[in-house]
C-alpha cells in the first residue's frame, strides 16, 4: 500500500524501561541494530499497526506498555534503488512513519523475539536514549535522528540523556551524542529473550532495506 508519491506507511516504536533505556535490536543475521517497525495495513490505524508490530517483533501486548508520545506528522525516508526489489523500481520510494515512544510497564521477561515464525531481531539490549547511529542502516538514520530529537522532549526533565538536537548539529561520530558530545553510557542491563543470542560489539554494516 503506496501513497501518491511512493512512500509505504509506517510506525516505528521506541520502547523505554523504567531508566529511560531504549529497545536496541540487532536484525536477523546482520550487524545492523534498529528500533522496532513495521508496514500499516489497509484498514488500520498507525496505533492498530503499532500493537500489531510491537506483538510480532518484540512479543509484547497492549497491556504491556502504556503510550507516552507520538510524533506529529510522518517522517519520511527515501531507500536507494540498489535495495528496492526490480518489480518495485519506479513505484516504490520509501517509507513515511509515526513514531510512537513507548513506557513498559510490564518486567522484561514479557519480550520475545520468537513471538512469530518470522522473528526480526536475533539479539537485544537496553541502549542509552541517544543510540549509536553509525549502526543503523545509513539511509535510515536521518528519520532516527528526527524521531528520537522530537519525542525527547517527553522524557523526564531531570534525565541527563534528555538532550536536544540543535539547527545544524553535526554527524555523530561513534562513540558521541549530539553536537559531538560524549554519550552518556548506562550498564548493559542485558536481558536475552527465548532464542536470543548477544553480539557485545556491533559494527557498522550497509544492510538491505527489510520488508517491513
């Protein structure tokens, strides 16, 4: 389902603990890391989409988070045709997304990477709110900067990882939060799910644009 100029709807997800941690995780068999996302179906709302997606990649159910904030308008990103499927060249474009962010309410062992037959990650970890973008697919991380900058505001004011984005921030270079700033790393908090396994140092990788 396309709109007009091409892009396929979207949500994205970015699930906090109670530290203010975020959801990071490492997709199936790469060393690429992202947030939670998914297709909108025809007929569903982007919060109908959001519950779905959150069951089906990270095995959580509505009762299980409560919603804090969601971005205003779509964020859009434009894949590169070498990850664009021949048949899809000329149609499709990219995706534009909501962002919803997310509080769980629940303990961390209601996550599941093997909520479905088509699990999406492999591996996960608490990140600090500012997560390293070098490993985010590249044509990806414009649309994680605008999510994760818009909907800090919603995080408590006392948090020292409540950071803004400023008009003409530089690249982050690993290892650095906006503007250049050393990131402020909390510990692991690691916890792996049934069927999860951990890679500790995940690099940069081009990964394909996922189906969803």
């Amino acid at each position: 389902m396309l709109d007009r100029e091409g892009f396929r709807p979207n949500v994205g997800i970015i699930l906090l603990n109670q530290r203010n941690q975020v959801f990071w995780g490492k997709r199936i068999r790469s060393h690429s890391w992202q947030f939670p996302q998914g297709g909108i179906d025809r007929g569903e709302t982007p919060e109908q989409a959001m519950y779905r997606e959150l069951h089906e990649e990270v095995g959580l159910m509505p009762e299980h988070v409560s919603i804090v904030a969601r971005t205003r308008d779509w964020l859009r990103y434009e894949v590169p045709d070498r990850f664009i499927r021949r048949d899809a060249r000329g149609h499709y474009k990219g995706q534009k997304q909501i962002w919803y962010l997310l509080r769980l309410v629940a303990h961390d062992w209601n996550l599941n990477l093997r909520a479905t037959s088509h699990p999406e990650f492999d591996a996960w970890r608490w990140h600090d709110y500012w997560v390293p973008l070098d490993v985010v697919v590249e044509f990806k991380r414009g649309v994680y900067e605008m999510a994760l900058t818009e909907l800090a505001r919603y995080l408590p004011r006392n948090d020292p990882r409540n950071r803004y984005l400023r008009s003409g921030a530089k690249q982050r270079g690993p290892g650095e939060g906006l503007q250049g700033e050393p990131m402020i790393t909390a510990p692991l908090g690691l916890e792996l799910p049934p069927g999860a396994s951990f890679d500790p140092d995940p690099q940069s990788h081009r990964n394909a644009e996922p189906s969803n």
